[in-house]
C-alpha cells in the first residue's frame, strides 16, 4: 500500500538565500521573498551593486544581509552559509540565480570558433558549477531539517536553439537543467524539492535596453507581443519555494511568452 511521504519536521524557519540578488531577476526575487516574509540572504560579485540593492531594499538587518562573493569561491560560500545559520537558523529555500552572458563587442553572442577557453571555462563555472557548489553545500541541513526548496534560474537558451546567447551559455543553462532533474530524484526522499525556472527575454540590466536593434528582433518572435519582467519571474519563484509546491520536483517552468525555439 502506498503511503504519504511528506517532511520529517515542519518547516520552521522561513530563510532564503538567493544569489546574484543585487540586480534584475535576482533582485525581484529577493524583494518578492521579503514581501512574503521570509529573511533573506543575497550575495553577488560586485561590491557596488550589493551596496545598491540593499539602499533599495531598505528593509532591516533583522530581515535582510548580503555580501559581496563569487559563487565559484566555495571556502567563502560555505562560511557565508554558516553566518546565515548561526544569524536567523536553517536555510531552508536556495534560489541559484547568478550567471553571465559575455558578448562580443557589438553585444552580439560570440560564435563557437570566437571563444576562448577562458570564457568558456568561466561561464560554465558561474552558470553550473555555482548551483553545484551551493546545493551541495545546502543539501546536508535540508535533509536533517525535513524540508528544503531548490531553484535554479534556467534560461530559454537552454532548451531551444540560442539566437542571442552563445554556446558557453546556452550549454550551462541546458546542463542545469539536468543537474536540476537529478537532484530531484536524490533529494526528493527527504522532503526536498529541486525545480528550474526557464526565462525568456526578460527586461534586466543583463538583456540591454528594451529599443536595442537585439530587443526589437526578439519581439518580433514573442507571441504576447511583449518583454517579460523580473516581477513575473518572482512570483512563480516564489511558489515553487511555498509548502504548496511539495508535489512539483524536477521541473523545467518557461517563462516566455510563448516563445520557444527557432
């Protein structure tokens, strides 16, 4: 007979920890997290934009902190991971946001024989290695809490062929999402959840200005006839963080507006 498998102990804490939080979608999820009452962590790369954001936030230090960390640098993450715990408790939503796109000069994507092994290294260490480090260093609380929520932010490009990203990133967000599918299944006994949002073109400081000779292209193949917001990204973020979402595990959500592939 099958039985219910649900958390061992009720979520306690409502404690996140989103990276590159400063700006665009990752700073959406943070202000929607804080909205709904969570204390929330964020770190980013550069010191000037974690400095911006919590001037913008303006919420408290009981209620938000950030640092300035490179997701890459896991003897740094972990010790920000242990600040959050002794601070506010067990962490119990990871929100894997941080990733880079390099273009070429023209602010088109590079071309496969354009790229350097440099870049491509350091994309896929960012992009993929980034949600790694940071899942693997969250899943041991989460399995001793009971609970956990994982999300990592995917991207189209992943999943359809990337007329604007190149193939460093396109091939880090596509193999997220199979890092997202196998988590799921070895977390999903312990009351854990790891899903991908998958954005389209997303109006942020990393797709350039909405009038841009790029932007207007990518409208002509959006079916809603418009560009998505951080807002929009935030608010199924912050569902599929929610004790709501239990049954949903190893997904892939679009946020496109209908556009998909090419």
């Amino acid at each position: 007979m099958l039985t219910r498998r649900g958390p061992k102990h009720r979520n306690k804490t409502r404690v996140a920890l989103v990276t590159g939080g400063s700006r665009g979608i990752g700073l959406g999820i943070v202000r929607r997290l804080l909205a709904d009452g969570y204390q929330v962590a964020f770190v980013a790369t550069r010191p000037t934009h974690v400095k911006s954001a919590l001037g913008v936030l303006g919420y408290s230090e009981s209620q938000l902190c950030a640092e300035s960390i490179d997701v890459t640098q896991e003897g740094e993450m972990a010790a920000f991971i242990d600040r959050i715990r002794a601070r506010w408790g067990e962490i119990t939503v990871l929100i894997n946001n941080a990733g880079i796109s390099p273009k070429r000069m023209d602010n088109n994507a590079p071309w496969l024989s354009q790229m350097s092994s440099d870049e491509w290294t350091r994309v896929l260490d960012v992009n993929l290695k980034g949600p790694f480090i940071l899942m693997r260093l969250m899943a041991p609380g989460m399995i001793a809490n009971g609970y956990g929520r994982i999300i990592n932010i995917g991207s189209i490009a992943g999943r359809a062929v990337p007329l604007i990203a190149g193939p460093h990133y396109a091939a880090s967000k596509a193999g997220l999402m199979g890092l997202t599918r196998a988590a799921a299944r070895d977390l999903g006994p312990y009351g854990i959840t790891v899903n991908c949002i998958a954005p389209g073109r997303i109006v942020s400081d990393l797709t350039g200005p909405p009038e841009s000779a790029i932007n207007r292209s990518a409208l002509t193949r959006i079916p809603v006839g418009r560009f998505g917001t951080p807002e929009e990204v935030a608010h199924v973020t912050a569902f599929l963080a929610s004790p709501l979402a239990s049954f949903i595990t190893g997904a892939t959500i679009d946020i496109t507006g209908g556009e998909f592939g090419a």
